[in-house]
C-alpha cells in the first residue's frame, strides 16, 4: 500500500517521467516505490546500480536522459482548469479501481475527478452495431442514468458512442476512458461528443498526453472501463472483439457483465450469446440489471412496476391504437397487412400510426413498413 502523498510535489515531475519510461508497469512502480524509493530517488540511482537491479537496457536509456521538455509541457497542462492527475496515493483515486490488480498508478483526468467514484455501468459493444444495436444502447444508458447510475464507455463509433449519448440525453454523467493521451480525440468524428461529455462528466487515461492511439493500448483501456465499474453491458458484439476482452476483465475483476441478446442471424450477437452461453445475465429489461444491485434495486423508476395495461392507459391510448399496437412486433410489417388483422380502416390506421409513431412506441422504415421500439 503507497503512503499517501509519496507520488505529489516534488515527486510529481519524476513520477510524469516514469509513465514514459518503457517496460515500467503500474506493478513494477508500485514495487520499487512499496520497497522505499521514491520517484526522485530512483533518478537519483548511477546507471550501475539500474543494472544491477535488472532494468532493462531501454528503462535505464530513458531514466537516465529523462523527457524534461515533455515533462514541463504536462506540469503546464495540469495547470489549467478541469485538468487533473490522480494518483494510487491520493484519497480521490476510484475505489473500485484501486482494488484491481493492475490499477494504473496515476490518471489524467479531463473534467470532473469526482465522478469516478461514481457508481457505474460500463457499456460496450460493435463499432459497426445494426440500428437494433444503437436503439438498445440508447435507451439502456438513458434508463441507467435516470436512476443516477453514470455510464462508463470507450468513445469509439458505435455502441459506444451511443451509451454515451444516451446518458448526455438524459442530462446526466458520462465517463469515457480513451487508448490514448487527452490531448488528441479518437476518433476525431467524436470531439463534439467528447465536448459534451465534459459538461458533467470526465475523459481518462492513463497514458501520457500526446500518446497516439495505437492498438496495444486499448486492452489496457478496457480493464479501466471494467475496473471502474460495478458491472459491465455488452450491448452487441462480434466473437473476439474487443468488447469481449473488456467482459473477459470484468470476470477476472469480480464485476458482473451481463448480456443483450440479439438475432441469430446477426453477426453482432454473437458475441453477447457466448458470452451468455459463459454465465453472463442475460439482459431483457433495466431491472435485470439493478436487481443485481443490492440497495441500487430499489431505485427504479415507478413506470417500471405499472402493468403493460396501466401503460397503455397512462399513454392515453385508446381501445383501437392499443389493437393495432399489440398487430406491431419487432420485425418489419406493412399497412395491408394491419389492415387485414386490425380491421381498422385505412385512413383510421394512418392517424394511429402517426400517433404511435409520436409518441416514441413505433418506428417508421423505408418502403412503408412499421416496428416495434423497444
């Protein structure tokens, strides 16, 4: 355990120069700094003795001709409002990452450090999603969020993307943790997205500044999605992506992951269904994830404990649009064909359908057909 304080002041340019050195991970740090040494000290050490401990060849090149220039222009940044570094010894450091047992030693923080100590849902999935995908996203993170839960994601397009908007819809937080330093957005189609996350929420990382996104580093992303959260959602997902790998953290981290299931002719589901198949929740609604829980399960909102008829009553629904509405599934249907089981006149049916479609129950799509939202 790191004395509080050891990694802040004077240390603090040391320790920025060692998130740069190569093959020195949070573990090794943490050893070296456990043992008695300190970030200025381990500078302080002749090249012999760096042998002598087993550095490697590039660790001691890069302690021995330290970035200094880089360093300044990071102490520079720090400086500035709504920028932070939030280290192991610091008591604001997330508690549930901390409990990993490869917790990053320190943090960049872009936003509100407050918010990671949050309670979280980390949701990830396809960055090639079907609309499905997307809808489910959407209203998944909305729903979390409403009942103060904030939404932990990676910013890639997709389902990620989506999880974040959803929870910026609703007003509420949104965490991203990116594979790079906060200095570049990636993908860069996502910096007004990034904007709005930093109205209540924060960006992470744990690499320095101007580390580039390359793709060795968003393993290492993941298990922060998955270690900053109580649970992880995977909405949809290809076999071997990376969504899996962020669910494969969760496992080892004692974190619950849970599951949409999706179509057996989509690709993108398959990914969830192994993973169901592997002891994940299979995920239908928000209370199969709460229940999981304990005291959050008895924060859900009261529309989710009304009656499929008590709905329907309080949308205002009449007798006629909840018959064609129950005529309206989850694939694609046209106006003859709910003509033909409603019974409902063809200029009777356009109004309701315009009404239904209003009021967020069904979508139109191209060619005339209608569906059900979730």
């Amino acid at each position: 355990m790191l004395k509080e304080g050891i990694l802040k002041g004077e240390q603090l340019p040391y320790l920025l120069a060692l998130l740069r050195t190569p093959r020195l991970g949070s573990l090794t740090l943490i050893r070296l700094f456990e043992s008695g040494l300190s970030p200025k000290s381990l500078y302080s050490l002749p090249r012999s003795e760096l042998c002598e401990r087993g550095f490697h060849a590039d660790t001691i090149e890069k302690i021995t001709n330290p970035p200094w220039l880089e360093i300044e222009q990071e102490l520079d940044w720090l400086e500035k409002d709504g920028n932070h570094l939030l280290t192991l010894d610091d008591r604001r450091y997330p508690e549930l990452l901390k409990q990993i047992d490869s917790a990053p030693i320190a943090l960049y923080i872009k936003g509100n450090p407050d918010v990671l100590n949050s309670v979280q849902i980390g949701m990830v999935g396809s960055r090639h999603p079907s609309a499905d995908g997307c809808r489910l996203a959407l209203a998944f993170s909305r729903a979390l969020a409403e009942l103060g839960i904030t939404i932990t994601s990676g910013l890639a397009i997709g389902i990620d993307s989506h999880s974040h908007l959803g929870a910026i819809q609703s007003h509420f937080k949104t965490i991203a943790v990116l594979g790079n330093g906060l200095c570049t957005i990636y993908p860069a189609s996502n910096r007004k997205l990034a904007a709005s996350i930093l109205e209540k929420g924060a960006l992470v990382s744990e690499f320095p500044l101007d580390v580039r996104p390359l793709p060795g580093n968003f393993p290492r992303r993941n298990r922060i999605i998955s270690g900053l959260s109580t649970g992880v959602l995977v909405v949809e997902a290809a076999l071997n992506s990376g969504s899996l790998i962020t669910a494969r953290c969760a496992i080892d981290q004692g974190r619950d992951v849970f599951a949409i299931p999706g179509s057996i002719h989509n690709p993108m589901a398959r990914g969830c269904h192994s993973l169901i198949r592997d002891g994940a929740k299979l995920v239908e609604q928000i209370q199969d994830i709460t229940e999981e829980f304990g005291p959050l399960a008895a924060v859900i909102s009261k529309n989710d404990n009304l009656s499929e008829a008590q709905q329907y009553s309080t949308m205002g629904l009449d007798a006629k649009t909840k018959l064609l509405l129950d005529s309206i599934g989850y694939q694609p249907v046209i106006i003859d064909t709910l003509v033909e089981e409603t019974g409902i006149t063809p200029a009777l049916l356009s109004s309701c359908l315009l009404n239904l479609e209003l009021e967020g129950w069904i979508e139109s799509l191209p060619g005339g057909g209608y569906i059900r939202r979730s």
